[in-house]
C-alpha cells in the first residue's frame, strides 16, 4: 500500500508535507473510496500547511480525522478550526496582554439602519414593540428582506443599505478565494453548446489569466495524464489514448472545481436589448465632450473666474494681445468610397459617438450591430472598438451577419453583479461552490 500512494506524491511537494499527507490517507484508507480519502488529504494539507478555510461541516471533519496525526501541532489547532471571530478575538487578547482599557465605552446607537433578514423569518412582535418610533418598510434582494428606516435622510440610508450589502458580498467572495489554491477560479459552462469538458477547462483558465499544462505517461495500453494549473496539481485521467485521458483529466477537473469555485453557466452568447440599426440610432446616454466649434457659456465657471477678475472679453494680457480663439487641429480625412457609403468619415464619426457612450455607461448589457452593415463598414467598426478597451465579434453568415461589442469584465466581477441581482440575468446563472451552498443561498432568488 506504501508504495501505491506514492502515486499521489506531488514532483514540488516537500517531504514533510509529503511524510504528512501520507500519513492522514494511510490512517483512513479503510474509511473512504480512494479518490475521495486522496481529495481529503489534499484539504489537510491545505489547512495545515497553506492555513485555508472551508464551511464548518468540512473544518469540523478536518478536526475530527486529523486526531492522531497533527495532534501536537499547536499552530494547527488555534489557526485552522476555530472561528474567524474566535480567531480574531485571541489575536486581539494577546497583542492587549490582559491590560484592561481605560477608554471610555462610545455610545451605542439607539436604532440600526439596516437590519437583513430572511424571507421566511418572522419577526418577534416584541421586538417590534422595542424599536424606538421609525416608520419601516422592506425592500427586497434577492431571497433576503432588506429593512430600511424611513429616515429624514433617506437617501443616505438606501446607500448605507446597499454599501452593507455589496461590502458582505465581496467578504463571502474573498473568502471563497481564501479557501484554496484554486479559490479564484470561476468555471464557465455554456447551456446551449455542448461542449467538451476540454474547451471548458481552457476558456476557464483563459478567463483567470492562467497556464494549464498536461503531463501524460505511457504504461503498456493505458494512458495517464496529468493537470496542472500555473504548477499546481489539478487532477488526473486515465484512457487508451492521449486525447481520451485528457478529457478525463478535464472531467475530473471540472468535478473538484465545482466543490470549491464558483460556476457561471452561460445561458446566451450576448444579451443587448438595444440594437444599432443603419441610421445610427440607439437609445443610450450621451456623453458631451468639449469642442473648439462651441461657445463657451457665461455659466461656465472658469468663465465666471475671469470676469471677476476683471476680463471683459477678448484676448488675454494687458494690451488683449491674447488668443481670442482656441486653437483648432488642420482636420485631414482619408476616403474610402464604397457602394451605400455616401460620408465614410461622418459614419465613422457617429459609430464612435455610439461606441463611446456605451464604454462609459453603466450598462451591463451587450452593445448589438444590426445585419444592416456592410462588410467594410464592419470591419471599420471592429477597428474602433479596439480604441475603447472593449471586445466584438460578429455572429451569422451572410445578409444575418451581425457585430456584438461587449464591455472587458473579470470573471470574479461578473460573479459580484449576479449576487448583487438575485443570481441570475438574461444571459448568465450563478452556481455557488457544492460546499459552500448555504453561505450563498440568502443572495439567490428561488429560482435559481
């Protein structure tokens, strides 16, 4: 058996915590299926070595099977399965000594702003009877029933609300990322594509900015091949040839990455409820931007400074020998003719307004192109975005090809805007860690 598990052995694995991880699969290889006693060693060594946190189920497990083999490591004890808040309170005792603060207590406020509760919970009616005379009402996101004061300062209670609601989000996100060394990753699955599982593990880690490698090994009929994500091993596949072992490797993968990262299910390649049609129309905000051709305004501040300041008009100085107009740019245009292209510049310059407006709008939606375009005017289209940071791609064949812009987003953003809404949009559903279900149910709307 001893030589068997040297199998799982890591090639940058150190002999102490290699010796470790060795010892907690020999304690319990009775207990558990081999692949699941080689995962839960894997969670030992994440705990003890690299301090990573889980839900309390798997933490109360870790302290449980870990009897007998880190028993005396006092570190392991105080750091891995105690509460944060236990945690942070020792910390706090420690650095103090016992000394007993002479500060004086600050006053306590007498009444919340905000208080989360759960749909289904009731309220204690005495609790109600306690509160001291504001006029609640309840706002609801997601599954949680936001209880807001109906303050005189309203609108500053609505973003105290909605800033506690973002800054626990991204707390219960960060501690996903703190659980592990693959904690960052956010698995992308389409819904209306079947894909292969190695198309799957390649946009994922494309979209996390990471290098995944395959390590395959020959023994007589039988291929083995192993994953490595930035050098740190993933998961391993068996098959006949290279082809099938890999996909395995990616099945098995996706399997132990759904345990412990988040999963976007992509329902619809792009979602844009406005489309640009031939005349230039859309219906997103404008952005004025300055221009030499426009008058400044009297209302306009460094307008206002100057006059009282004396000025009166006119170029600057003591005899107004300034510059009484700003200086203009030699404007220069390159033509480019083309069947149904009357002003190329002109529709340059409007297809940029449009661009523009939506790269510095707040839309979370795609920008769509009708099939209306030409091919050169597409192509004249692609090349602007790429001004503005932004992606496009065209969809369709022939009189149905289109052009989609979409805005450049971080996987772990995406994953913060779905919890914000409820966990699901026209375009992509949020899955939660499978062990961390309960810690993300409250932001999930029921159907999700």
């Amino acid at each position: 058996m001893s030589r068997e598990i040297e199998k799982y052995r890591y090639d940058y694995e150190v002999s102490s915590q290699w010796e470790l991880r060795k010892k907690f699969i020999l304690a319990h290889r009775d207990k558990y299926p081999e692949e699941r006693l080689v995962c839960l060693a894997q969670i030992f060594s994440n705990v003890h070595f690299l301090g990573c946190r889980y839900e309390e189920p798997v933490m109360e497990l870790m302290s449980e099977l870990s009897k007998g083999i880190a028993v005396n490591n006092d570190k392991w004890k105080t750091q891995a399965f105690v509460s944060a808040s236990s945690a942070v309170e020792q910390r706090v005792k420690d650095r103090l000594g016992g000394q007993n603060s002479n500060k004086a207590p600050q006053n306590k406020p007498l009444a919340t702003y905000v208080n989360f509760v759960k749909s289904e919970t009731e309220q204690n009616p005495n609790v109600q009877e306690n509160k001291i005379g504001l006029d609640a009402h309840s706002v609801k996101l997601g599954k949680r029933l936001v209880e807001e004061a109906n303050l005189d300062n309203e609108p500053t209670t609505k973003r105290q609300r909605l800033n506690a609601e973002v800054t626990k989000i991204k707390d219960d996100i960060q501690y996903v990322i703190d659980s592990g060394p693959f904690g960052q990753i956010v698995l992308f699955e389409s819904s209306y594509n079947n894909e292969s599982t190695i198309s799957v593990i390649q946009r994922t880690v494309n979209a996390a900015h990471m290098v995944v490698n395959y390590i395959f090994t020959y023994d007589s009929n039988q291929t083995t091949c192993k994953m490595m994500l930035d050098g740190l091993y993933l998961a391993t596949g068996q098959g006949p040839s290279q082809k099938i072992s890999k996909e395995a490797a990616c099945r098995v993968a996706i399997s132990r990455l759904k345990e412990t990262s988040f999963t976007i299910l992509v329902k619809a390649v792009y979602s844009g409820s406005e489309i640009v049609d031939r005349n230039l129309d859309n219906k997103l905000p404008e952005f004025k931007s300055a221009s030499v051709e426009e008058k400044i305004e009297d209302t306009n501040i460094g307008s206002k400074m100057l006059k009282l300041m004396g000025w009166l008009g006119g170029g600057l100085g003591k005899n107004e020998q300034g510059m009484a107009e700003p200086v203009k740019a030699v404007e220069s245009s390159i033509r480019r003719g083309g069947l149904g292209i009357k002003n190329f510049s002109d529709f340059r310059g409007k297809v940029k307004n449009i661009i523009r407006n939506f790269a510095y709008s707040n839309t979370k939606e795609d920008l769509v192109f009708s099939p209306d375009f030409s091919k050169d005017e597409r192509k004249s289209i692609h090349n602007l975005v790429q001004e503005f940071n932004l992606k496009s791609r065209s969809f369709g064949k022939e009189d149905n090809r289109h052009i989609v812009i979409f805005k450049k987003i971080k996987p772990l953003e995406i994953v913060e805007d779905l919890l914000v809404c409820g966990g699901e949009t026209d375009k992509y559903k949020l899955i939660p860690p499978e062990s961390m279900k309960d810690r993300f149910s409250p932001y999930l709307s029921d159907n999700v």
